[in-house]
C-alpha cells in the first residue's frame, strides 16, 4: 500500500502549530506592537514579569483579559489602552522599524526591580540638574 504524503509550506514568520480560529482583536493587536517593537514574547513577559506562555495565551486565545494585564501591556509597550484594543487608535501615529533608543532604554528600566529603578531615576535627575535642564 503505497501513501503520498503532502508537505505544507507556512510562512517563515510562524512558527508552531497553524491557529485553528482567528485570534481575538486584543490578542492581534498584542502581536503587532509587540512586534513592531521588535520585541520577542520571551522579552515582553519579562518585562510584564510573567511567562511566555501567558503573553502566548493572550495572543492566540484570550477573549477578555483583564483590565489590569491591558493596562501593563500599554505601559510596558508605551501606548495608550486603546491602541491595544482597538483597531484604529486616533491617538498615536506609529513610526515604522525599530523603537528609539530612549525608548529600549526606558523598557528595560521598566524591567528592573523597584530598588534598581529608583537608583537609576536618582542617578538621571543628578545628571540632568547638573546640565541646567
């Protein structure tokens, strides 16, 4: 009994197993950010200081987060709620490529632990009113 196999070709930029439902609009918009952002869900789950996993769930599967996880994601991505949720945001007109440099640098201050931020916004504050500003 001779069987014939046939080989499916996906996308380079997916990966796993194809979704079997469209994900939910947040969960869409999640991605794109994040990927805008340049930003792996490894890396945004540790700046939302939680797993992979979940930022997955979010993406792929969740139709009502809660409030709380929606506003840590715009403030961890830095935009507003409503980007988040909504298709067409009226507030924020994106720049394509990679975030800014003061942009990387204020997400991965926002990563680090309450004592070690507080030591960084002393150390800048010291600098800035050394310079006059």
């Amino acid at each position: 009994m001779n069987k014939v196999f046939q080989i499916i070709a996906y996308p380079a930029d997916m990966a796993g197993r194809p979704p079997t439902k469209q994900a939910p609009r947040f969960g869409e918009r999640l991605a794109a950010i994040r990927k805008q952002q340049g930003l792996s869900q490894q890396a945004l789950a540790q700046l939302l200081d939680t797993t992979r996993d979940n930022i997955a769930y979010y993406e792929r599967k969740a139709e009502n987060p809660s409030l709380d996880f929606i506003q840590r994601c715009a403030q961890v991505l830095h935009v507003s709620t409503e980007e988040l949720i909504t298709e067409n945001p009226k507030t924020r007109s994106a720049k394509p490529g990679p975030p800014a440099r003061w942009e990387q640098l204020s997400r991965r201050l926002a990563g680090l632990p309450r004592n070690k931020q507080q030591v960084v916004i002393e150390m800048l504050e010291g600098l800035l009113e050394k310079t006059g500003s």
